[in-house]
C-alpha cells in the first residue's frame, strides 16, 4: 500500500525542518513525529541558504532555498512501513 503525503504533511515537514535547522547553513539529522496515525521519520543532509528580509519592525535572516544533499523519508503504521510518495522538491517550494 502506498501512502499518499498530503499538502499538510508537507507543510508540517517543512516547519519542522525549519525549527530545526533554525539559523544554521547546514542541516544532518532525523526528524520523527507522529502525523494522523502515523510514524514520519525525515532523515536529511540539506544545504541551507538563508535571505534577509526587511519588516518595519526590524530585519530578519529567513531560509530562502533548501538543498538537499541526500534525504530519506519513511512511513510507519500499526502494520509495519509503507511506501510513500513523498518528494523533497515539495518541501523545497515552501521556503
């Protein structure tokens, strides 16, 4: 069985990986949590390039690309891992 990665999975990935990645330009490590019932697990080398941007309140670094170097995502549920569908360009497109 194939498992589908919604557009919320993504978008939870992808904050994820940004908290942890926070000022830093480079990124190796897993990230685990649970997701609908679920077990995700992102293990990733990425490359991060940062921007700054200018607000009336004051001026912030933001990550702006995210590179990766090498990355695996799996999927777990109560019958054991399932194949899944997830791409890391989908997370890319959300910085």
């Amino acid at each position: 069985m194939m498992y589908s990665v919604s557009t919320e999975l993504y978008e939870e990935v992808a904050a994820r990986l940004s908290e942890a990645i926070g000022g830093g330009s480079y990124f190796s490590g897993s990230l685990t949590f649970e997701w609908a019932g679920i077990t995700c697990r992102l293990t990733a080398s990425v490359i991060v390039y940062h921007k700054r941007v200018c607000f009336p309140e004051g001026d912030r670094d933001e990550i702006s690309d995210l590179v990766p170097v090498w990355w695996e995502f799996h999927t777990t549920g109560c019958e054991g891992e399932m194949l899944n569908d997830f791409t890391f360009s989908e997370v890319r497109a959300l910085f």
